[in-house]
C-alpha cells in the first residue's frame, strides 16, 4: 500500500451516495473541508 503525503491533493473519483446518485471528489474542490469516511463492513 502507498503512503499518503500531507498536502497532496486527492485524485479525483466517484461513488454513489444513499440514493444512488453520482458524487465526485472534484464536486467539493472549492469547499474548504471535506470529510471522506469509508466503512468497509457496510454493505
């Protein structure tokens, strides 16, 4: 597995959220934080 540097910016993806909808990383690039949370043991 890779390490991850403090300030570098993330690549670019896409999942769907609860509803099925499309949201990419690059929706929120001019929002000043953004929490990503990945649960693996949810299905």
């Amino acid at each position: 597995m890779s390490s991850i540097s403090l300030n570098t910016p993330a690549p670019d993806f896409t999942l769907s959220d609860f509803s099925g909808k499309a949201v990419s990383l690059s929706d929120f690039r001019e929002k000043a934080n953004v929490v990503l949370v990945m649960n693996r043991g949810f299905l």
